[in-house]
C-alpha cells in the first residue's frame, strides 16, 4: 500500500468516526432531560461534528475516494451499541460523558 492509499484510507477511517460520532451523540442528547446545559453542549458538538462530516466528504468527493459503506455501517452499529448500553442504568450522564471523553482522544 502507497502513501497515497494509505491517506484515502485515513479519510474513510475519519468519515466512519465522526458518523460514528454523529450516530452516539445524537441518541445521547435524545435522552438527557435533566441537564440542559450539557445537552446544550452536546447538541453543539452534534453541530460541530456534522461539519466535519460535510468537509471530509467534500475531500472524498472532490478526489473521488469512495466512501466506506462497511465502515460507516459498522460504526453506526458501534454506536447504537453503545446508546442501548447506556440508556438503562442511572449515571448515564456520567458513562456518556466517559465514554464521550475516551472516544474524542482515541
């Protein structure tokens, strides 16, 4: 593998993150009632990360790099994992927030 390829392949990883991204925290500020002021955050960062998505794919596009069906599907899985795991026990702010934190610095 080439650098070249090595860079699509970056990208696809990068659009399957933040899809990924996109996917955890909207069903995160689905279910936050009781703190607005960190669903506010959070819906910001929903912002945020749809534009990233918007520029990554402008990059895909404009050098016509296919994107990753599997790796797009295989994150949204990831997340609706993720959302199920969290949505029964009482700190869910607390796990979402780790969760949130560990997936943002990996």
């Amino acid at each position: 593998m080439n650098h070249v390829e090595h860079y699509h392949d970056w990208l696809r990883d990068a659009h399957a993150m933040e899809k990924q991204a996109e996917s955890m925290l909207e069903s995160m500020a689905s279910r936050i009632d009781n703190y607005p002021d960190i669903r506010s955050r959070i819906e910001q960062h929903i912002s945020e990360t749809k534009r990233q998505i918007s520029l990554l794919e402008e990059i895909l596009d404009r050098n016509d790099i296919s994107r990753s069906v599997l790796k797009d599907s295989m994150s949204k899985m990831a997340a609706l994992g993720q959302s199920i795991g969290g949505m029964f026990p009482s700190d869910e702010i607390v796990k979402g927030s780790i969760s949130g934190y560990v997936f943002e610095q990996f």
